[in-house]
C-alpha cells in the first residue's frame, strides 16, 4: 500500500488510491471522473479538470484487469468483416481502430468472405469471447442480433442494430449529372456483386435518378458483377464483356474504384482512349485513385470517418446513450482526369 503523507507530495507508485490521495479526494470521485461513469455528472468540472490533469501529470495508467473485474465489461468488441485488405474495409477498420484506441477499447476482427456457415460461427464466436457489440463492415445482418450491433453499410431495419449508411440517391445525382453536363448520353454500367451490402440500393438508386434526369439505360450496356475479387480484375473481364457486345458507349459508371481501374485497363487494351474516347467513373475514392494513370473521376464515401461513427455509435449503443437508428453519410463527387466531355459534343 502507497502511503502519503499529504496531499500534494508525488507518490513513488502511481495507482488510482496514490492519485487519489495526491489530490486530497476519495477514490471513488476520482475512479467516477476518470472511468466517465453517471456519478461523476454531479462532480463539478474544476474538480474534473483537476483529476485529468493529475492523472496527465503522474502518467497515471489504469489497470485494465482490475476495471474489468470492477465493472464486470471486457471493454472488447466484434468486427466482422467481408475483407480485411481490401481498399473498401481497411480504411473502415482504421477509423473504427483510431477512435476505440483513445476510449481504451480492444477489438477482435474476423473475416467471412460472404461464407454463410462462417458469418453465423463469428458472431458466436465473438459472443463467447465476451464481446460487448459488434460492428460489420460491408455484410448483410439478416436476423435481429444478439448483441448491440453497427452495420457499415447497412440497409436492413431490424431491432437492435444501427445502419451507417451513404446516401446513394445523392451519389447517383452527383454521378449522373457529372456525365450529363459532359454530353454524355450512351452511358454503360456495372451492378455490384448481390453479395455486396451496398450493391441493391446503389443501383436502385441509379435506375431512380436516370429516370428523373432522363438518361436511358440500354439493357446491352449493363454488365452485372458476379465476383468478390478485391482487385482490378473485378472490373476487367466485365469490361471485356461490354465490348464483346459491340454496342458503342462514351462513358462508363463502374461499381467502385477497383472495379473502374480494371475498366480502364480492358478499354486501353481495345485501344480506346481514356477520357478522349470513353469516360470512366468510380466509386469510394480509395487512396490510390489520385494516383492512377489517368487519376480517376469518383464518388467519394468517407470510409475512415465511416469506420469512427460506427465506432462511436456503438459505444454509445452499449453504454445505453442511443437507441437503434440510421445515421446517413453525405457522398462528394470528386473529378479528376478520367472523364471529360463526350466525343463530338460542343
């Protein structure tokens, strides 16, 4: 046991009792303020500031065992994911790491690869681990979960789990009127693989807004993904597809980035030029479309600020701040050089 003589004097041991006694107050005002606990809502703020800086001052650390044993949480949650190298999770992943690392949370990720059979044992399997709430990243939830629960891309209402979700209807308007403007009027396009969480309401969405802008959409330049290859090759042998077709188009809408990178290699090779001759668009704005050749035109998702909130709201779910809801990402349209006006326009 620290023993101090007085308040004020540096203990040689830093535990929450020493800090407490550096600072003249109970344990317990100081275990509430540091811990964020309801009790310490009626402890005024200089005292808060107080025992923040102390405990800054003395690099006082908490030992996570004993507040686990204390408060009987593992301060642990769940991430499933689809994929965990791809350009759409990673950075998801990182925002969800960012923002659980300055509230001391630890977090298991597990990946299904849309394996039915795995994505029931992961969720059983993290329960059993003692998982306080689990976020998905990119999976569809098909049944009211067990735990409080985050879906990234979620679209599915059901009770007890918040949706993250990107306003596809705005992103289709950016997309869409971006090739209008450009004269575009022969657009082709990829639908996402069914097993994408995104892929429904995406191309709903697009078949939504062409109507209203009245922009045809020709069956022979539709081009449906049926893959989950985390490359450049989601896009290209689809690419291919459409111009085995040859029915002529001056711009492309593909599914994501990766997919529209795939795309651009399929038209080099046909010989066509990109833009001059054909327009590619993506979707994400992952980290290397800035740097691809010609850098990619895209609709922008935020996935790393995806990957906070969804943190975040869960936490606030488990500590019983919130109740179930769907929080709504607003997309940004970011050209580059991958489109541009459609041959012959004026």
């Amino acid at each position: 046991m620290v023993q101090i003589k007085k308040p004020g004097q540096k203990p040689a041991v830093i535990t929450l009792k020493a800090v407490a006694q550096y600072l003249g107050l109970t344990p317990g005002t100081v275990s509430a303020v540091l811990n964020d606990s309801p009790s310490a809502r009626s402890i005024p703020q200089e005292t808060k500031n107080r025992i923040h800086a102390a405990a800054k001052e003395l690099n006082y650390r908490p030992n996570f065992f004993a507040r686990t044993l204390r408060n009987k949480r593992t301060y642990t949650i769940g991430v499933i994911a689809e994929e965990i190298g791809d350009s759409y999770s990673s950075p998801i992943i990182s925002g969800i790491e960012q923002y659980l690392r300055k509230r001391d949370y630890f977090f298991l990720t597990v990946v299904h690869r849309h394996d039915p059979v795995l994505l029931s044992r992961y969720s059983q399997l993290l329960s059993e681990r003692g998982v306080e709430g689990i976020i998905t990243v990119d999976t569809i939830v098909q049944e009211t979960p067990l735990l409080p629960t985050v879906a990234v891309a979620g679209h599915k209402k059901l009770k007890g789990v918040t949706n993250i979700i990107l306003d596809h209807e705005r992103a289709a308007v950016l997309a869409l009127n971006h090739f209008k403007d450009l004269g575009h009027v022969r657009v082709a396009f990829m639908k996402g693989n069914p097993l994408s969480a995104d892929s429904t309401d995406r191309w709903d969405a697009i078949c939504r807004v062409a109507g209203q802008i009245g922009l045809k959409m020709d069956p022979e330049l539709i081009v449906q993904i049926d893959t989950d290859d985390p490359t450049p090759m989601l896009g290209y042998p689809f690419t291919k597809q459409l111009l085995a077709r040859n029915k002529p188009f001056t711009a492309l809408f593909a599914y994501n980035d990766i997919s529209a990178i795939g795309a651009i290699r399929a038209l080099q090779e046909q010989g066509l030029r990109v833009p001059q001759d054909v327009s590619v668009m993506g979707f994400d704005d992952i980290p290397g479309a800035a740097f691809h050749t010609p850098s990619l035109t895209t609709v922008r998702q935020p996935l790393n600020r995806m990957g906070e909130v969804a943190a975040q709201s869960l936490l606030e779910r488990i500590e019983g701040k919130i109740e179930d809801s769907e929080i709504a990402i607003e997309p940004d349209l970011v050209v580059r050089e991958s489109t541009a006006k459609a041959p012959g326009s004026s």
